[in-house]
C-alpha cells in the first residue's frame, strides 16, 4: 500500500446510481451513513498517519449526515472528530464537536445509554487531554454510573473509562484514587480474552502515575521494574496479533521504556513498530 496516496473521492463517496434519482418534489427517506466502513476507513488513514484525509473523510461525512437527516450518523462521526482533533491537539476544534455531540444526547434519546456514556467519555477524555480536569472528571462520572450499570459485554469500554479517569484524577494531583481507578481498569481487562495490550497499557500507566507523585527515585525502582516487567510480558506474548494496533500500542510505550533506562527492549519495540508500518 502506498502511504503517499492521497485520498480519492471514491473512497469516501458512496456509488451513486442513476435509478436512484427521484423526481422533483419527492421528499426522500432518511439516508444511512456507511457507519462501519467510516471508521474501518478512519483507522486506516490515521494508520499512514494521513491526517489531511482523515480530517477531510470526517467533515465530508459529518455533511452527508446533517443533509440527509441521518442524525444518529453525524453523532458517530462527532464522536470520531473527538478523537481525531484531540489527537491533532487542535483544541478549538475539539471543543466545538464536544459542545454539538453533547447537545444531541437528548434529541436522540441517549442521555443514560451505552451511546451516551461513550460520548460522554470520548469528550471527557478531550477536556483530560487539555487540561481541564475538573471538566472532564464531571463527565467521567456520568458515564461511570452508566458503564457500571451494563458492564456485561462492555468491559473494554468501563476499563477505558477508568484508565481515562485515572489520568484525569492524577493531573489533579488526587495519585491515591488515581491508583485505585487504574487497579479498576487492570482487574475489568484481565477478565476479557485478549486483553494483553490493554493490560500493558494499565501497567505503564500506573507507573507513570507513580512518578507523577513521587518522581523517579530509588524509593519506586523496584515497584517500576515490576510493572515494567508486566508491561514487557504482555507486550511479547506469542498470542498477540502484531498489527496497527499493535504499532499503536508500542508507539505509547517506548518512551517510558527509554525513561527507565530499558533502551534494549525500547530498540527492539521500535523495530517492531517499524516492521509493521513498512508492510502497511
């Protein structure tokens, strides 16, 4: 695949089919975005790191959506603008697609469901990212009561939560709760087949938690080095599946693996994140 291709329309557009056009004045249905193509198209280009295209496929679908009254559509895509612009640290941008996906809760009867906890989440986790703690916390709650109220079959996205919370209590210097939401996370993912990235994730979280609080000295090393460890073991086992996604979770870790001096096991995981980017 060539990661300098630029984005065609006609991997955003939907095939337009001349038997379809209507006569004038006929008042068409509601029209369905291709939802789960969006994103499988979204991670792809944010794969490449091609955010120039992923921003385009977002606005040109978050269109399609509004014109055709697809409003369930145009929230999905709200909540992956979230993402994108938080990822981007574009933070007006961000902002602005938190205040409109919030707005459409209601309208859409998602105020204490599963879709609403994961927007409420997705935006906590962008105010988290531009330091506004006190905001995001207040979200994270709501979607804590939601979460642990229909946790079955949602256990990635409760662990989530409370890796996010956990960031959130920690830049407001609260490190013991934030050790008990990570000890959350970690317990809700260990529960879940193939979970060993998520769980490497915890790990590194956690240990970056404890360096916020107490900085890196002697009275941590050996609590650092077992969650190292941890982190290492999940990281190299056989059954994880070397993909993007892999790449991604690698490319989190490194630094905190050159930061405690592991510069061998750092080398070796960007190798690995090199070996998968070129065959993408």
């Amino acid at each position: 695949m060539d990661k300098n291709k630029t984005l065609e329309q006609a991997d955003y557009m939907e095939p337009n089919c001349p038997l379809n056009e209507k006569p004038v004045g006929y008042e068409r249905k509601t029209e369905r975005i291709p939802q789960q193509r969006i994103s499988f198209k979204l991670d792809e280009l944010m794969g490449k790191k091609d955010f120039s295209g992923a921003e385009r496929l977002l606005k040109y679908w978050l269109d399609e959506a509004l014109n055709s009254g697809d409003d369930q559509g145009a929230f999905m895509v709200l909540n992956e603008m979230m993402g994108y612009y938080r990822k981007v640290n574009k933070k007006n941008e961000a902002y602005d697609v938190v205040d409109k996906a919030i707005g459409m809760l209601e309208s859409l009867g998602y105020l204490n469901s599963i879709s609403g906890a994961t927007c409420y989440t997705n935006a906590a986790t962008v105010y988290t990212h531009f330091n506004e703690f006190e905001k995001s916390i207040e979200l994270f709650e709501k979607a804590q009561t939601i979460y642990e109220q229909n946790s079955k079959n949602n256990e990635y996205k409760l662990a989530s939560l409370y890796n996010n919370m956990a960031i959130g209590l920690a830049g407001m210097k609260k490190f013991d709760q934030a050790q008990q939401y990570y000890d959350k996370a970690l317990q809700v993912v260990k529960t879940v087949e193939n979970s060993e990235l998520e769980q490497a994730m915890t790990y590194l979280n956690m240990l970056d938690c404890l360096v916020s609080e107490k900085g890196n000295t002697l009275e941590i090393e050996e609590q650092a080095n077992e969650y190292l460890s941890k982190a290492q073991e999940m990281l190299d086992s056989p059954i994880v599946e070397r993909n993007s996604y892999y790449s991604y979770v690698c490319d989190k870790c490194v630094n905190i693996f050159d930061y405690f001096g592991w510069f061998r096991y750092a080398k070796q995981l960007r190798e690995r994140i090199k070996e998968i980017d070129e065959r993408a």
